[in-house]
C-alpha cells in the first residue's frame, strides 16, 4: 500500500462546533453530511444544541452510524471577546468540540465561530506544540498558475511579531504545504512592501537572516501583487498584514463579480453576450468564489484546528472539513514538531 492510499484509507473522526457562524446548524449539518458522502473513513460528532439537530438530520432523513451528537448548553456570539468566551463560555459548542479533541474523543475540531475565541480556546485547551511561541492562521490564495494555490500565514492571530514568530510561521507553512499540497521542498517568501533587501521592518530583515541560514527553501521578499503570481508556494507575514490581505482579496473577488454582473445586465445586447460567455463566466466565478478557499489551518497547536469563514455555504463549510481530515491524516502537527526539532534555530540579536 502507498502512503497517499495509506492516509486515503485511515479512520478520521471530528468534533465539528454546529451552532457556531452565522448560519449554525442550517449550513453545518448538510455540509457534514456532504463530507460524509465523499469519505467513508469520516466519522462526525456534532456538538450543540442536539434538539436542532435532530431536528436537521430528521428533515433530511439521515440514520448513520458515523454522525453523532454531543450536546453543548452554549454558544459563543460573533462579537463576544475572547477573555470573556474562556471566562464564561465553558459548555459552549466551541469549547466542548475542543474538549473532546483533547480527551482523544476525536482527531480535530472545525468551526465557523468566532475566530479570537475559537483561537484563545484551542491554545488554552490544546496548548502550542514545543518549539513554537504562537500559533498560526494559514489559508490558501489562488494564483494565475493553473491548478497552483499559496499558502499565507498568518492571517490574524498575531499582529505584533518578533522575528522569531515569522521563522517558526515559515517552518510550520513549509510543512503544510509539503504535506497536504504534496510539494516538494515549498518555496518560503517574505512578504514585504518591496523586494530589495534593505526594505521592510526590522523584524522582517531579522526572520529573513534566519531563514536564509536554514534549510527552509527560502527565496526572499514577496510583494503583495505577487501572491497571486505564483513564484511561492508559501508567503509569510504577521498577522495584521495577512488579515488586511485576506479581506481585500474577499472584497476584489466581490467587486469583479458585481461590476461583471452589471456589465452583462447593462442592455439586451450585453444580456445576450453574457449568455454566450455564460461558460467562461462560471469558470471564473468557480476560480474566484471565496467557497472553494474556505478551511483556514490553525497552525502550531498540539491538535489539527480548522477555521471556516462565518458566513459560510454548504459547499464552503464542507471544504474546511475536508481541510481538517487532509491535517489529520497527514498527521499535520507531528509532522510539524518533527521539523521544528530539525529546522528550527534560535537566534539571539547580538547573532544578527
């Protein structure tokens, strides 16, 4: 047996939080079920209100074996800040799923739900893997190569960074991509607002030294235009930066498909040229729609924790959990700490 037929064929099991986003158990049921279909080496524990959701799973005349509920008293708002969720938010669906992950009732956790809370929980409950300081928000970009993605970390979790964090970021995004995208040797770059080394802070020329006296595949700065060109495999950045990135991405994929809509709907011609570009225009919508990025990896924590965007579809929801099976099978934070022990190198400033 191969080793992909060996991760195709290993049992996965998820506590998946199903109240939380904005949809809760309306998108999160049948996406779990969608999941389902397409492995049956999956099985789910859905965590939350579980009146809802044998409500959900009755409508849909579903009777498995490998969907199960765990019930949660709770629920963490969108807007609820992440000190308070720890402080008063114990039984909530988002803490229980990360419980039982913990407890070895499963293998990863996936939510839709508050993304400071769901952050601040893992690392509370989960704890960071040895070697790394902060844990990681890492997801997918398109880019214009065809059937090539980038991988950016992090998108949110720390805004302020020392060098050190970029480097461990480096390391953890070079072992996702190694193992989940299967490339060999990634590419690392540094995004940077330029390309010449005397740019960018001095926490970015620091982690810069760093990896360039490592064995990462490090081939420098990258600017932002740069993601989407496809010359890394993986690009690095503190959290602040990659959160702006993220979000303005999302908002430039809205514009091009509003500004594409009413181009189409500006008279009869342009409606009749629309239906004879309808095939191309999918095309590029299925390219463009934010559902087929959705699953954003919490790296660096000793459990596989899988983000997927609040407002999430069915089909978007369903590809986070795909992500977290891909991690779990992939045995993503082992594989991780396996690296840290050999790649990763303190610096001291005075070494600089």
């Amino acid at each position: 047996m191969s080793i992909n037929q060996k991760f195709k064929s290993a049992a996965c099991t998820l506590a998946i939080d199903a109240m939380g986003g904005d949809y809760g158990p309306s998108v999160i049921v049948p996406a779990a079920l969608m999941a389902l279909k397409t492995d049956p080496t999956l099985t789910i524990t859905l965590v939350g209100d579980c009146e809802c959701l044998n409500q959900q799973l009755s409508q849909r005349k579903v009777h498995s074996d490998r969907i199960k509920l765990h019930p949660a008293s709770q629920i963490v708002g969108m807007d609820e800040s992440p000190a308070w969720t720890l402080r008063h938010k114990k039984d909530s669906s988002m803490r229980v799923a990360i419980n039982l992950v913990k407890e070895g009732a499963a293998q990863a956790c996936v939510s839709a739900g508050n993304t400071g809370a769901l952050m601040a929980t893992a690392r509370f409950v989960l704890k960071t893997l040895p070697g790394i300081d902060r844990p990681a928000i890492s997801a997918m970009f398109p880019t214009m190569k065809k059937n090539t993605k980038v991988r950016v970390l992090d998108l949110g979790a720390n805004v302020d960074v020392h060098a050190d964090y970029l480097f461990q970021f480096a390391v953890m995004g070079s072992v996702l991509s190694e193992s989940v995208d299967n490339i060999t040797d990634p590419r690392v770059g540094l995004l940077n607002v330029g390309s010449e080394e005397m740019k960018g802070t001095e926490q970015v020329k620091k982690a810069a030294e760093m990896l360039k006296a490592s064995r990462v595949n490090y081939i420098g700065y990258v600017e932002g235009d740069a993601i989407y060109q496809g010359i890394a495999d993986v690009v690095v950045c503190d959290g602040f930066v990659g959160n702006v990135a993220l979000k303005v991405s999302e908002g430039v994929a809205k514009l091009v498909g509003h500004d594409i809509q009413l181009a189409f709907n500006h008279d009869w011609l342009s409606r009749l040229s629309g239906l004879a570009a309808l095939p191309v225009l999918k095309r590029l919508r299925q390219r463009l729609d934010p559902a087929h990025y959705n699953g954003a990896s919490f790296l660096g924590l000793r459990c596989t924790v899988v983000k997927s965007h609040g407002s999430a579809t069915v089909l978007a929801f369903a590809n986070a959990i795909n992500e977290a099976v891909l991690e779990v099978k992939k045995n993503i934070p082992a594989r991780i700490q396996e690296q840290v022990a050999s790649l990763l190198v303190r610096f001291d400033d005075s070494a600089l």
